[in-house]
C-alpha cells in the first residue's frame, strides 16, 4: 500500500486537463446510530457556567483534535499524512457515513483502514464531525475494539464521544472501564441508568437503590426502565414473575441490564454491535457462531476468532450453521494432520458451505497459503488455486503455481499486478473491466478533479463506495480500480480485483 509524495507530483503532471470527474452528488448517508445509551446528561441550559461573553470557537494549546486522532499511523497504512487535502469536512462525512456495513472485503479492509488512519484534518475541519464518522462507520460494521480504542486514544471527554466509548464497553465486556472513565470526567453528568448501572457495578447498592427512587420520582427515568432497573438492583424481589416484554428499541445498557438479570435478548435481529455479547460464554453456542459468523462478514474480527468458535464442540445437531461448523472441524483437522488426500477430498464441499454463507475470504485468510503447501490431487487444485488467490498470500500464488486453464491464467496475471487480455470467449463486461484496470497505471479522467484538487482520499472513498455497490457498471468498476493502482493502493487494487472475479462465480 506504499505511496508518496513524488509519485502523487506525477500523476498531477500526467493528468489531462479539463476531464469529466464523478458527480459530487453523495450516496444517502447513514444517520448517527440511534441505539447508543442516554448515558450523558446535556448541562441545563438555565445554569449560567460563566460570567464571561461566549467564547471565541479556538482550540486551546494542547487540547486533541479529534479529527487528527487515529490509530494506525503512516509506516502501517502507507497512506500520506495530508491525503484529506482541501476536501470539504462535511463531503468526507457523508462519504464516511454512506459507507455500508458488508460488501466486497477488499474495500471493507480499505474504509476500515482509512477511518483508523492518523491522518491531517481537512483544511476546514473545526469540530469533531469527521472523527464521530469514522467512529460510528466502525460501530456500524460492529468493530467495536477498533471503535472503543480509537475512542479512548482521542480521550472521551466529549458527550456523543463518551456516549460511543461507554456503549463499545459494554459490550465488549468492559464495562469496569467504562465506568472507570465515567467517574474520571466530573464534568459530565451521567444520566440517572448509568449513574445506577455504575454504583451497582461497584458494589455501592444503597447509593444505587437511592439514585432509582430520586431519578423516578423526579421523572427522570421512565416507568418501563425503572422497572428493569429494580429487577437489576435485587433480582430477588421479582421471582416468580413475568419476564419483561422485549423493547424494540434497546440500548447497550438496557441490553446488559436485561442480560444481568437472565433475560438475554437474542442479538440475531439488533445492530451488529450487539453480536459482540453473543461472542461470550453466557452465550449458547449457536448463538456463538452466528454472532461470529456475522462479524467476520463485516471484517469486524479476525478469521482466527471465528475459527477458534466453531471448532470449540462438537456440533449436536444438523442443520445450516451445525454443517458449516462440522465441515469446518472435519477441514481443519485434516489440514492440522497434513493429511493432503483429506484436504482434497473435503476441500470442494467445504468450499460451497463458505461459498453459501459469505465466509469464503475469512477462510482463505486461514488455509490460502498453506494449501499451495500441500501435494493435492489434481482434482483439487482448481479450488486450493481460487482460495489461495483469495488470501493474503496472493501474489505468492501467482508466483508458484502453475495455472489449470486460461481463466485461472488471466487470474495470475491480475495477482501479479501485470497486463492480462480476458480468457478467450469471454463476453462478460466486468471481467474487461478488470482487464482494463491492470492494462496501464494513469489515472481515470473522472477523478481528475478529485486528484487535481488536492482531494485525493475523497476520491479513494468514492472509488470505494463504487466498489461496495451492487449497481456498479463496468465503468464505473473499472474506474475505481485504476484510480487505487493510480494512487499506489496496488494490494488493494488487486485484492478487490480478484474478489469481484471469485466471488460471485465468473472465474468458475
């Protein structure tokens, strides 16, 4: 993902001049999420703070600049520190914000890594609008250790950021830290279920039995949440009773309320942010793999999370999720055996099970390279080829294998980064588009303004948004691709090339 400053200079200098750019018209932005807990409290807008005339808007020495705040800095990303140039902030926010939460891998990865990155703010930044973007995109996608450590390296002093940090602890399990950081900010007042959750979670159950009867005698928690707050408080009082009905609209801290008292709501049907408390334990195993099955979808967790749950027991039943994680188990042992006429027998069904439930490149991460490792049956080799081009040791692939037909050689070729006409006969106009991006390494004249005006990163969002989109024609791919070889984003450029040919069956 390497780039620099030079290389940018000269693909100023090759770009013709006035060229058709991609419309500045945005896709339809997510709004902020609506399930984060009320657990910060706005200071009463009657209560004077100061005697002194509002205050001139200036950033004090010393103080963070959200915008400014990331975690993987320039050596990882190779990303250049001013890749925001003169975008807009509010342009770079509802970029951020219509980014969806699944898609092409390559470009979840990519977004992923942009809204991670320790980047210079734009040149009107003045708030922290672009941070929250970037965090409520990673909320969204429920990668919420990413989202939680972003938040805490920025320090969550500010409200809606402390609101994002709280509920990423919670149910990450963290809630010791969460309160931990609620307790460290005296300025900002927590809401009366926080204010109780906290208490409670520290062992002072007086202070938080008192907090109840003030908050609900002075209306400020409802009556539907005072009465989970009680069963919260002493569990005891309430056996024998009802369960309480489902809330439509439950936050993080309701969630883990409910959860404390044995009244867990299945996380199938919430964001995905709430799939993490599925992850645990406490959870059923079921619930397990499903939750890890949706986050590895959205890049949220690691293949080696996902793998380490479905091959925890043995499944006790058949069905859809019980035959992928059976097949799984049977895969994995074969290949932790070197059992090469195993792995070849099972390859090809295990395969379509990932291939049916968008696991494919997550399974590709773990067995990719270290199928290339093993003397396959030539029955085989087809499929080891397709998972091995799918994972992050590509390139070596592409380097050692030799290919079965022509498809798989156009694929090599693409691997390799090198120039490569489409198999013979073929007519599919996506599969040229790929072509076309690897056939030279100039710029695409539609982002010419993006580039010429010092808006680089906006045009990578948008190339990316192209390639996350299911209403992308061939064009409009092959644009978004060499716009990333463009801008030296090769890996990315060719993962995302070789995932839109293997994915959805064209190279088959």
């Amino acid at each position: 993902m390497g780039t620099n400053t030079g290389r940018f200079a000269a693909i100023l200098a090759m770009l013709a001049a006035p060229a058709w750019a991609q419309g500045d018209a945005v896709p339809t932005p997510r709004p902020a999420p609506d399930w984060l807990s009320d657990s910060i409290v706005a200071r009463s807008s009657d209560i004077a703070t100061s005697a002194l005339p509002a205050p001139i808007s200036a950033m004090p020495l010393g103080a963070v600049e959200l915008d400014a705040v990331g975690l993987l800095p320039f050596s990882v990303t190779g990303l250049p520190p001013d890749l925001w140039g003169q975008s807009e902030t509010g342009t770079l926010v509802r970029l951020f914000r219509a980014v969806p939460v699944d898609g092409l891998p390559a470009m979840l990865s990519f977004t992923r890594t942009l809204a991670l990155a320790e980047l210079v703010p734009p040149a009107d930044s003045s708030a922290s609008e672009l941070f929250l973007a970037r965090l409520d995109m990673l909320l969204a996608r429920g990668a919420l250790e990413p989202a939680r450590a972003l938040a805490e390296r920025a320090g969550p002093t500010d409200p809606e950021l402390f609101r994002r940090f709280f509920d990423a602890s919670l149910l990450t399990g963290q809630a010791e830290r969460a309160c931990a950081a609620m307790r460290a900010n005296p300025d900002m007042a927590p809401a009366f279920p926080a204010r109780i959750f906290c208490l409670a979670r520290t062992g002072d159950w007086p202070a938080a039995a008192l907090s109840l009867g003030t908050g609900t005698a002075l209306g400020h928690i409802a009556e539907d949440d005072a009465d989970l707050i009680a069963r919260f408080l002493d569990p005891e009082l309430f056996e024998g009773e009802d369960p309480l009905p489902p809330d439509p609209s439950i936050t993080p801290l309701f969630y883990e309320m409910r959860a404390a008292i044995g009244e867990r709501p299945s996380s199938t049907d919430l964001p995905l942010a709430f799939a993490h408390s599925d992850l645990s334990d406490f959870a059923g195993w079921q619930s397990q793999i499903a939750a890890a099955e949706r986050l590895i979808r959205s890049g949220a967790i690691e293949p080696q999370e996902w793998l380490a749950i479905a091959t925890a027991h043995r499944p006790s039943a058949s069905g859809a999720i019980w035959d992928r994680a059976g097949a799984l188990q049977s895969f994995d042992a074969a290949m932790l055996a070197n059992d090469a006429r195993a792995v070849g027998r099972l390859l090809p069904d295990t395969v379509a099970m990932m291939d049916e439930a968008g696991l494919t490149v997550a399974f590709a991460a773990l067995y990719g390279e270290q199928l290339m490792r093993l003397p396959l049956p030539a029955s085989a080799e087809a499929a080891a080829h397709r998972i091995g081009l799918l994972s992050p040791a590509y390139e070596r692939i592409a380097l050692r294998a030799t290919p079965g037909n022509r498809t798989e050689a156009f694929l090599f070729a693409i691997a390799r980064g090198e120039a490569a006409e489409p198999p013979a006969g073929s007519r599919d106009p996506v599969t040229a588009a790929v072509a076309q991006a690897f056939a030279g390494m100039e710029p695409p004249a539609r982002y010419a303004d993006q580039i010429e005006g010092d808006r680089r990163g906006e045009a990578l969002l948008r190339a990316a948004l192209v390639l996350l989109s299911d209403a992308a024609d061939s064009d409009d791919i092959a644009d978004a691709l060499r716009l990333f070889r463009a801008l030296g984003l090769e890996d990315t450029a060719r993962r995302a090339a070789l995932q839109i040919m293997l994915l959805d069956g064209r190279a088959a």
